[in-house]
C-alpha cells in the first residue's frame, strides 16, 4: 500500500555493539510508529463487461489490492440469496480454490451483495427476511471462504428507517455467529452525505444502519463518483471526509435526531479505476495519490471500480496507488 518510506543510515565505524543495537532498535521503533498501513479495496465482476476473461483475472489479480470483492450476490424477496457471479457464457464457475489462492497472497476476500442494478429492500419485507439473508451470507462464506460480506445495496423502498432495520438485523445475526467478521458497505456519496442533516429517498439513506452498526462495521468505502461535477473533485473529497469524521446530527422523519460521525479506521474513499468505469468521476490516480498523501492519518484507503477495469486500463490505477 501507499506507505511513507525512511532511509535510515547507522553509522557504525567505532561503534560497540550496544551501540548498533541501540540504534536499530531506534529505526525500527521510529518505522513502525511514522508508517501509516494503507488498504486499496477493488470489486471484481465476473459478469461485467470489463471482465471478458474472469477465470485469467482472479488468477492474477495486481498484488496491490489488499481486499477483493467478488460482486455480486443478489436476493430474492424472502432474503434468499442469489448466485449472480457465476457466468456460464464465460466458462466461470467461482470456486473455494479460488478463493483460497488470492488469500494465500496476503488478500482478503468478501462476497459483495446488490450493485447497481441489483435488488431492493423493501421496507414490508417479510420477518424472515433478514435471517434468509444472514444464513445465505454465512452458507456463501462456508462453501467458498470468504473473509466477509461487503453491502454495496443501492435501492430501498418504503420507510428508510425500517430498511435499514432489515440490514441491522442482518448485521447482528452475522457478528453473532462470526465475531470479527469483515464486513463493508460502498454507499452512494449521496446516501452518506454530511452536507444535508436529514433521511430521505436519494438522501442519507445508509444513515439508518450506520447509526445502529457502525461498531460492526470495518470498513465503509463511500463512492466518490457518478454525482455532479462539484463534488467529484479532490478539494471536494477531503472536505467531505473532514466533515464525516467531525460528525453531524441526521433528523429522521419521525423527528428522531441521530448523531454520525465515521473514525478515521473506518474511512476509504472509492474512485473508478478508469475513465470508462463510471460515468462520471473518474480522478487521475496521481492526484489520488496526492490526496492520500495530504489527508495522512484521516484516511484508511482506496476502494475502487473495479479490478476488470483496472486490469484492461494496464492496471494504471493499482500501481500508482497501491
């Protein structure tokens, strides 16, 4: 990752050899204490078009990303889930081998759920809608090992209050049964949005789960592109982080005011890996670098759409910022 490098040079001639020691010791404490551990998180999509090859792909995904999301698991309307990574047409069946072979580099691994075009919750959904999804979750980890579940759920319909409910009892029944669990979410910058201090359709929508589970939560990764040209800049990104980790109240429609606020640990910020990886908002990786750079200890990584993308762009992104 991006990591802050120090030369350090001993000078050791009439040195004894507590004296080396001494200052190894030294070095090292003061590596360890100024190098800042840097996460670049990318999805990686099967089915998508940017991915013509999936089983070359998975193989050789760029050493840089620390995480992988395989995307995506749909759901059906009782919360069973659905295999939508698996593509027959390009001979693709995702396999624990698989799995097992990009962690065995040093990565982890999580099944993401939803995506763009992906599945509603709806707010009438039934009881056992979030036991049928947190059971789907697990059984997917078990059979494939993943690490964790990334929440990349796009629409909700109905109260926003009650559907993200839905998710909150998803969220309790994985941490129970997997304690340490990673599990991520890669909310639309809209819908974790300090600028605006309410919820409603299209605004602040992830609020709803973030203000009940954030503790459960280790990364959240929102999506700095396809918004409006104002907020797609880099002065843009680092006022919005400072914004969510000082914290601001959200008013409910029930009147109820919830308090946010996202630490530091916690924060990626995701950017298209390349200009044809989002319709709008895509960020020279340089800049990016800059940005990272800039915000220092504010900032825990880079999450990106997506890895297909990367890989057809010559992995510009992976490399300049991992």
């Amino acid at each position: 990752g991006i990591n802050a490098e120090y030369g350090v040079f001993i000078h050791i001639k009439k040195m004894g050899v507590t004296s080396i020691f001494s200052s190894f010791l030294l070095a090292l404490i003061f590596l360890v204490s100024t190098t800042q551990s840097f996460v670049l998180s990318g999805y990686l999509c099967p089915t998508c078009p940017d991915t013509p090859d999936p089983n070359s792909l998975i193989q050789n995904i760029h050493p840089n990303y620390n995480i992988v999301y395989i995307a995506f698991a749909g759901w059906q309307t009782d919360g069973t889930l659905i295999n939508q990574f698996d593509d027959p047409s390009k001979s693709f069946t995702l396999t624990r081998n698989m799995i097992s072979n990009i962690q065995s580099k040093g990565k982890k691994v999580s099944i993401s759920l939803g995506g763009g075009a992906g599945g509603i919750i709806m707010d009438n959904a039934p009881p056992s809608f979030s036991t049928n999804m947190a059971n789907g979750i697990l059984s997917y980890m078990n059979t494939y090992g993943f690490d964790g579940v990334d929440f990349d759920i796009e629409h909700r319909s109905g109260d926003m209050i009650k559907c993200g409910d839905i998710i909150n009892a998803v969220i309790a029944q994985l941490t129970a049964a997997k304690p340490g669990i990673l599990i991520s979410m890669a909310p639309q910058m809209t819908n974790l949005y300090p600028d605006l201090g309410i919820v409603s359709a299209g605004w602040n929508e992830w609020i709803p789960v973030i203000a009940k589970s954030l503790g459960a939560f280790t990364y959240i990764q929102p999506q700095m592109y396809n918004t409006w040209s104002a907020v797609e800049t880099i002065a843009y990104a680092k006022q919005y982080t400072s914004q969510i980790e000082a914290g601001w109240n959200v008013t409910y429609p029930s009147g109820q005011v919830v308090y946010v606020q996202i630490p530091p640990s916690k924060l990626l910020l995701g950017y298209p890996s390349s200009p044809s990886a989002a319709g709008s908002g895509y960020i020279d990786p340089s800049q990016i670098v800059g940005m990272v750079n800039d915000l220092g200890s504010a900032l825990s990584g880079i999450m990106t759409w997506s890895i297909g993308w990367d890989q057809q762009s010559g992995w510009k992104f992976a490399s300049v910022i991992g």
